[in-house]
C-alpha cells in the first residue's frame, strides 16, 4: 500500500486539450496523493462535464490548482525541482532520481512541452522509453507510467542487499 508523502509529488499538465485524459490523471492524483495543477491555456473548461466523469467520484480528494501561464506557475514555484517530460529528450526517466515534492511536468497531447519551456531552465528534461519511430505515449499514460517510477523510487526502494524487496 502506498503512504501518504510528507512532500507530494506535482503533477503539471501545460495546456492539456483532451478532458479524459485531465480527468484520469485528477483520478491518479487522489489515488496517490499527488497534486495536480494545471497551466492554461486548457483546451476545455474545467466544468466539462467528460472531465468530470473521467476523474468520476475522486475530485473532492484531488488537490487542484491553475494557473492562467507557465510564467505564473513559476512564480509561485521559483525552487521546485522539476522534471519535465518530451519524447525528445535524451535522458530516460529511470535515469531521474526523483525525490519528494518534485513537479513533473507534461505538455500537451497534440504539442508536447514548447520548446521555449525545453530550453528555459525551469528543470530537467527526460523520456520514457519507447520503441524507435514512436511518436509519442497518450498523456494520461504518461503521467501515471512517470508518477509511479516516482513513488516507487521514494517508497519502494529496496534496502542496501535486499534488492527486489519492497521497503
């Protein structure tokens, strides 16, 4: 079973498009304890109701957070450590050492993460594997393959000699 972390990871969808994808990584975030934030410009409006019915009964246990840009999202964020994920990135994520309270960030299904965001400074860019001449993973597939190699490195690392035992 998974314990809640003193210092949630944060999920942060930059101008997601499609509500059931937001909807199934809110349902994720109530499940895991992270937290969910979202860069606008959005592709829906929060009240959508397949948004909604993605994330079904969880919302009220889904910490939520928007901000109207990515400069914004800074601002209240100037210090997190962030991860930010792009098909183009050279670095897998299981290179990453996640720790807690870290934001991984995602771009959108149809763009990804902008380039100006890539080369910005604002973290460090990584990939989940995938086979050559694969354009790219669905976002909320994404975020849940990314959410639980984070928690598994910070709950379920195995003890120095035990490797293979959950801690």
């Amino acid at each position: 079973m998974l314990q809640p972390l003193a210092r949630p990871f944060h999920l942060v969808l930059v101008s997601p498009q499609i509500p059931p994808n937001t909807g199934n990584v809110a349902r994720l975030c109530a499940v895991t304890g992270c937290r969910l934030i979202l860069v606008e410009p959005l592709g829906f409006s929060i009240d959508d109701r397949h948004l909604k019915r993605a994330g079904l009964d969880y919302w009220d246990k889904v910490f939520l957070k928007l901000y109207p840009d990515y400069d914004a999202y800074l601002a209240e964020w100037p210090s997190a450590r962030r991860w930010l994920f792009s098909a183009r990135a050279d670095t897998s994520l299981y290179a990453a050492p996640f720790e807690p309270g870290d934001h991984l960030v995602f771009g959108s299904e149809t763009q990804g993460l902008p380039g100006e965001i890539l080369a910005g400074g604002s973290g460090r860019a990584v990939t989940i594997p995938m086979l050559p001449e694969r354009r790219s993973l669905n976002l909320s597939t994404a975020v849940g393959i990314a959410a639980y190699e984070a928690l598994r490195q910070v709950q379920f690392a195995a003890p120095a000699g035990r490797a293979g035992t959950p801690s």
